[in-house]
C-alpha cells in the first residue's frame, strides 16, 4: 500500500476516502441544479437564454449558416453527419444550427449584421429577434470590428469611404460587409453628384 509506505496519517486516508464518496455527489447536485436553471431561463426567456448561449459558446456560429430557412439548415446538419471525418468545427456547427432550429420552431429569428446595431462580439435582443454580432462573420475578427464601433459612436458613416477611412476598414473586410448587406444604404464615396 502506497499509503502505507508514505506514512501518511489514518486521518488524512479517512478525509480521503470520504471526499471520494461525497466529491461525485456533490457535483451531481451542482448540474442538477445548474440544470433546473438553465431549462427555466429557456423556457420564460428565451431570447436572453438564446443571446447568452451564442455570445458565451457561439464557437462555430457563422451568421452566414445560422440566418438560412430550417430547411437549408436541416441539409446542412445531415450533410456534415454524413462526413467521414468532421471536424471540431463541424461538430459546434451542428450544434449551433440544431439550436437555431429549436429557435425557429419557437418563433426566433435571428437578425443578420447591422452597420449600426450589431456589437462587436454579443449578440442582441431587438423587437423579438436576435441581431448578430460582427464577429459572426466569416473572416470579420475583433480586432476589425472594434474599429467601426468606435468610429460610429462618434459619427454616423457618410459613405463605404468614410467607413473604410474612419473604422479602419480593409477591403477583405469590406467585401464581407457588402455581401451580407450590412452596406445598404450607403454611397460609395463622399461626393455628392450635382446632375
């Protein structure tokens, strides 16, 4: 016996032994009960349950993937499942869009990425929906998001010039805005046309 041969003290054993019969209760109780409250809060609120969820463990969230009608989502998951090796990211996808469809079959959508509303990296509750994140874009990072949020705070944006002036804006990230119409409403430039 190990024990034994360390000459550890009876009582330091016992406490141990003890630990190991209350340890595995005590954590049971713990998710039981972390359990109770997340059901709750997805059941009375389920747009803060659904904006904590993304915004704390959104890996894999593409506002690309998740925005698509139930049916394209359902074609998606089966068409991952049915990979022979999917990856990490393939699998938090799946999870991510299964939650989307719960959301749909609640009435939940979510809002795509607005040049004005979205934060950087939480998602939002606005008028019974969900507005996505900057960070939910492929390709769009924090360290270019955080640079337009601060430049609209100061003033709104005058044209995709001044975006890309005033937020620091590259043109990968540009094209990523404009393709998910984060844009609409915006001139390409600062000059007004007189005819």
């Amino acid at each position: 016996d190990l024990m034994a041969e360390a000459h550890v003290p009876d009582w330091f054993v016992d406490s141990c032994r003890k630990i190991k019969y209350m340890f595995p209760k005590g954590h049971a109780v713990a998710y039981v009960t972390m359990s109770l409250r997340v059901a709750w809060f997805k059941v009375h609120h389920p747009l803060a349950y659904y904006c904590a969820y993304f915004t704390v463990r959104g890996d894999g969230f593409d506002a690309t993937t998740m925005i698509l009608p139930p049916e394209e989502a359902r074609k998606r998951i089966r068409e991952i499942r049915n990979m022979d090796n999917p990856t990490a990211l393939h699998k938090n996808t799946v999870t991510c869009l299964e939650l989307v469809l719960e959301m749909n079959m609640r009435g939940i959508r979510f809002l795509p990425v607005d040049l004005y509303r979205s934060d950087v990296r939480r998602f939002l509750i606005e008028d019974g929906s969900i507005r996505c994140p900057f960070i939910s874009l492929p390709g769009l990072g924090e360290s270019a998001a955080v640079p337009i949020v601060e430049a609209r705070a100061q003033a709104p944006f005058l044209s995709v010039e001044d975006l890309q002036t005033r937020g620091r804006v590259g043109a990968a990230v540009l094209e990523t805005l404009r393709a998910h119409g984060a844009l609409q409403g915006l001139s390409e430039t600062n000059q007004i046309s007189m005819f």
